[in-house]
C-alpha cells in the first residue's frame, strides 16, 4: 500500500489561507443614533413620516450593531417591523420593561449570537428599577450586551446609554459608574460604548471616559481625524446654529479603528432625526 505524502508548506499555505478568507468579513460596523422620541409637536419631522428614513439607513449602511437612544415602545414596535434582519435587547427606562425611553442595541442575527444582556440605571443603585440617579432630570440607563461573532468565534461586549440632559453631576457620575461597569464585567474581552452623552469632549464626563489610566477610546480621534471630530452630531431638526458632538463611540480593548463617519441625511424637508448617525467601522486586532 502506498502511503499517502502530505506537502507540510503548502498545507500551512491553505490553512493561512483560510483564516485570511474567514476574517476578510470581520470588520463590524457600529452605530450610534438618537432617533428622536414619537412627539406630534414634530410637525413634518414627526415619528411617521422619518421612520422608513431611520430604518432604511440602517440597512443601506449595513449595520451590525445600532445603538439607539429615546426609543418608545410604539417605535421599538416599529422598527422591529422594518429591520427584520436584526434583534435587539433593551427596556424601557421606567419600568424595565415597556414603559419609557429605552436605549436598545440592534444586532444582526445572521452573525452574531446573544450570550448575555442586562440593564443597569445611571444612578447610586444600579440595580433599582426607575431610579433617578444624582442631580439628573430623569431615570437614565445603560443596555449591555455580551456577543459571540460567528465568522470569527471572537467574543465582546456592546453597551448603549443616553445620558441626562439637565445633571451635570448626573452625567460625571453616569461617565464613572459605566467605566467601572466595564472594568469589572468584561475582563479580558473587547467592549464597544456607543450612546448620546448629553456634552462635548471639552466637558469633565468625557475625559472621565477616556482616561489614559483606564478610560477607553474615542474612535474618532483613534483615526486622527480632527475634521470629523469637530463635526457636530445634533442638529435641532436644522435649527441648531453651533452644533456640538454630543453622539459618540467608545472602545475597550484590541480595535482597529478603520472608519468614521457623521451621516447628515435629510429627505426633502425631512431630517432623519434631530441627531445625526455616527457610524464607525471597527475590527478586533489578531
């Protein structure tokens, strides 16, 4: 009988070959929007008329991760309905349910697999449903998210948050209690912080977050773009003459940061939201 001979070289070859072909994919796409909450007084910018606006950008932008902010129920009904492709997790602020604002993470369902989720309340007691945390206008959370990547078997976390518009207090605060968060819950493993933080990066909340110690990484500046990170992220619905970056991405861990980018979009009259989408396209370091 002969016995076969395998050529070592160029199975090395195929095999690098092959994870090179897996991670070709690996890249994911992150975003951060602030879709306005359903209000009537909105006029031609109401919830109807921009909602097919919303969803459409996720899809033409192929999303992996939409972090969203001022989510009602009727409109979490919403898009459930018009991103079929996708899941997410998150509740309502007041009763950790449906009641309230949520901040939800859409996730594709195709590539990623749920292992874990949670939401925690911006305040002194985490853990308490509705709690208003320090000086803030109003209950404030953070969704989290522990994911398995599919096409890479790699594992990390997404969280999402909104914080308060009227606390400054609230906001240090909520910067703090969502740093050490990741710091004791995710180990090892990479995160991914997107949300509406209420303030510029000249205010104390974000150097908080971004601590050279144990802070993480703003992805705009990851990729030395001084244009787009002077670019402003809420607009008023155009009625804001100096807008600020208040809508951000964050990171922990090993991550390449490959893109940035502030979506203006607008159809006709109609603005997509008050806010504009921050997208930024992300991959985990080998």
């Amino acid at each position: 009988m002969k016995k076969k001979l395998f050529n070592l070289p160029l199975l090395i070859i195929a095999f690098a070959h092959a994870i090179a072909v897996s991670g070709q994919d690996a890249s994911i796409r992150v975003m951060s929007f602030n879709i306005r909450l359903d209000n009537s007084g909105d006029g031609i910018n109401r919830w109807d008329n921009r909602k097919q606006i919303a969803s459409g950008a996720i899809i033409k932008q192929a999303v992996d991760f939409a972090g969203m902010q001022e989510v009602l129920n009727n409109q979490m009904n919403d898009l459930e309905a018009l991103l079929p492709g996708y899941r997410h997790i998150g509740a309502g602020r007041e009763d950790g349910k449906t009641k309230g604002e949520a901040v939800p993470i859409f996730y594709k369902l195709d590539r990623f697999d749920l292992l874990d989720n949670g939401t925690f309340w911006l305040s002194a007691t985490p853990e308490d449903t509705g709690s208003v945390g320090w000086d803030a206008a109003l209950p404030r959370i953070c969704t989290w998210g522990k994911f398995l990547d599919k096409s890479t078997h790699r594992q990390f976390y997404v969280l999402n948050t909104h914080f308060d518009h009227m606390g400054k207090t609230a906001r240090i605060e909520s910067a703090k209690l969502i740093l050490d968060f990741i710091g004791k819950k995710t180990g090892d493993l990479p995160a991914i912080l997107s949300g509406d933080f209420n303030c510029p990066p000249e205010d104390e909340p974000y150097s908080v977050l971004t601590n050279p110690q144990n802070g993480l990484s703003d992805v705009c500046q990851s990729i030395n773009s001084s244009k787009a990170c002077h670019e402003g992220t809420f607009n008023g619905f155009g009625n804001e003459k100096s807008p600020q970056r208040i809508d951000m991405i964050f990171t922990k861990g090993r991550w390449n940061v490959s893109g940035y980018e502030v979506l203006k979009i607008t159809e006709g009259d109609i603005f997509i939201s008050d806010h504009w989408l921050v997208v930024s396209e992300l991959k985990i370091k080998n």
